[in-house]
C-alpha cells in the first residue's frame, strides 16, 4: 500500500487567473477535496459520525509553493498523516505535477491541522480522534512505511 492517499485532478478555467496559471486559494479547495474523498473512501463510518455531532474544525492551513501550474495541467494532490495526537491530526499534503507516464514534478507542498469536537455548535468540546479514523489513517504515516 502507498504511505499516502492519491485524489487526481485535472485544472480547469475555473482555477486559472488572467495571467493563466492556477489561483493560490484552490490548493487549498484541493487539500479539503482530498481529505472529503479520503473519508469516503477509506473511514466512511465517519461520515456517519460526522452526520451526528462530530465536528472536524480545521485549525491550520498552509501551502508552499515551487511551481506553477496551468490550464490542463494534470495533478495528483498526496494527502499522508503527519502526527496523531489525542484530539488533534496533521495532514501533509504533496501536489505532484503528472507531466508523463514516468515523469513527475512537485509543484506545491502544504499541511492541514485539524481538532476534533463534538457537541453542539455552540458548546463544541475536544473529543478524542475517532477509531474507525485512526485505523484509516495509520497505514498512510510515516511509521507505516518503515
């Protein structure tokens, strides 16, 4: 298994600026993308959950940047967890530019800290990291792969 969760995409006009390359703000749309699908696909008793009282409340969002991309530009965004705590996971997130069967080039890496919290919206507390997400996310850390 891959130490990481892989959302393919290919850029749209929608994303482009007028200069013709990829508008900073949906690196950011990609990362919330990215860990939608890995819920669905790999924790969806989660989705259950998160359908009663858990909250996942992004704390923290960061992206660096090393290239451009542009208009048809076609990306793989690689989400792996980055640290575990009680209440508390860290995505990181490689943004790898496809440019053929046996080429890549990274063009973007980011992070993406979230708290869980249940209860109601106006009295959320810190709840522990729920078992069903543990186990789909440990097989995507680094331990995993050692």
């Amino acid at each position: 298994m891959s130490r990481y969760f892989e959302y393919r995409h290919v850029v749209g006009f929608e994303e482009t600026n007028l200069v013709g390359n990829v508008y900073y703000v949906n690196y950011l749309r990609w990362q919330g993308r990215c860990r939608e699908l890995f819920l669905k696909e790999r924790a969806p008793d989660v989705l259950a959950d998160l359908r009663a009282d858990l909250k996942l409340f992004t704390l923290r969002v960061d992206c660096e940047f090393f290239a451009e991309l542009s208009l048809f530009d076609e990306l793989a965004i690689r989400m792996r967890l980055v640290d575990l705590a009680q209440t508390q996971v860290e995505f990181g997130f490689d943004y790898v530019r496809l440019d053929g069967p046996d080429a890549e080039a990274l063009v973007a890496r980011g992070m993406q800290r979230v708290a869980c919290m249940r209860g109601p919206n106006t009295r959320t507390v810190p709840a522990r990291v729920p078992d069903p997400l543990l186990r789909a996310l440990l097989p995507y850390s680094a331990r995993a792969a050692s």
